[in-house]
C-alpha cells in the first residue's frame, strides 16, 4: 500500500473521529447534559465501489453510569 493510501486512511479515520465526537456532545448538549445515562451507539461505514459494510456497535455511558 502507498504513502497516499495511508495518509488518505488516516486523514479519514481522524476525521471520523473527531465530527464524530462533535456529534455526540452536541446530542448530549441538546439532551441538557445528562448524567448517569447509558446510550446505545452504531456507526455503520459503507465504501462504495468495495462492497464493504462494517458495523461498530457499543454504549456511551456519560457521567456516572
């Protein structure tokens, strides 16, 4: 695999990330911020021209859950 390849994944991967958290604490922002709550969460990434699907499922526990 190039150079590019990695850089392009890990440009990717960084910016799944990071708009990722972004949109999380908005939804806890708009929630009021509560705490000791649990939340179930699933990304789901498709690549098109790959057939790939992948799915990535876990809980977001916010304060004192």
């Amino acid at each position: 695999m190039s150079g590019d390849y990695n850089m392009s994944m890990r440009k990717f991967l960084k910016q799944v990330g990071v708009t990722s958290q972004q949109a999380i604490e908005e939804g806890l922002r708009k929630a009021g911020n509560p705490t000791g709550q649990s939340y179930e969460a699933k990304v789901v990434l498709t690549i098109d021209g790959l057939e790939v699907e992948h799915t990535v499922t876990g809980v977001i526990k916010d304060g004192d859950a």
